[in-house]
C-alpha cells in the first residue's frame, strides 16, 4: 500500500480533551508537541501496538502514555486517552 504525503487529522475524544485541560501548562505542551508529531507520521514516535486491541500506545515523556487508534484509510489518528503510565491501561 503505499502511503500518501499528506499529513493525518487528530482527533481528541472528549475525556483526552478533559485531561489535558487539567494538566500543568508545560505537561500540556509536552503532549501537544506529541500530537503534532503524530500528525506528520504516526509511526515516527515511540508507538507500539497493544495486545488484544486495535489500539497503540504513544510515550509523552516519562510520566504520560497516549492511547490511540490509526484510521490508514481516512489518515486520521483518534486519541482515546491520555493519563498516566500507572492508570492509562486501566479499562481499555
């Protein structure tokens, strides 16, 4: 298959949206730089795939994790949750 130049659209779902409205101005920063980059290319970051799910993890530094969904056909990359390490994989 190959792959377009375009960039890809981020989506937030509403709880993504809610977290990061709550976080420290430079944690916030942090994550939007990440989002940006998955714009450009999904698979440039640190992105793994999480067993049993359509869903890949992204890293935001050492404290954040970024739950995704990659739509190839539409070029859109949903974020589902963000949090931290230590809660992000609860109820997936």
């Amino acid at each position: 298959m190959k792959r377009s130049k375009e960039n890809f659209r981020v989506r937030l779902s509403p709880k993504a949206k809610k977290f990061l409205n709550k976080l420290p101005k430079n944690d916030r920063e942090r994550i939007l730089s990440v989002l940006g980059a998955l714009r450009e290319n999904p698979f440039s970051l640190n992105i793994r795939k999480l067993e049993g799910t359509e869903f890949h993890r992204v890293r935001a530094g050492r404290i954040y994790r970024i739950i995704i969904h990659i739509d190839w056909e539409n070029r859109i990359v949903v974020v589902f949750k963000i949090d931290k390490r230590e809660k992000v994989y609860d109820r997936l």
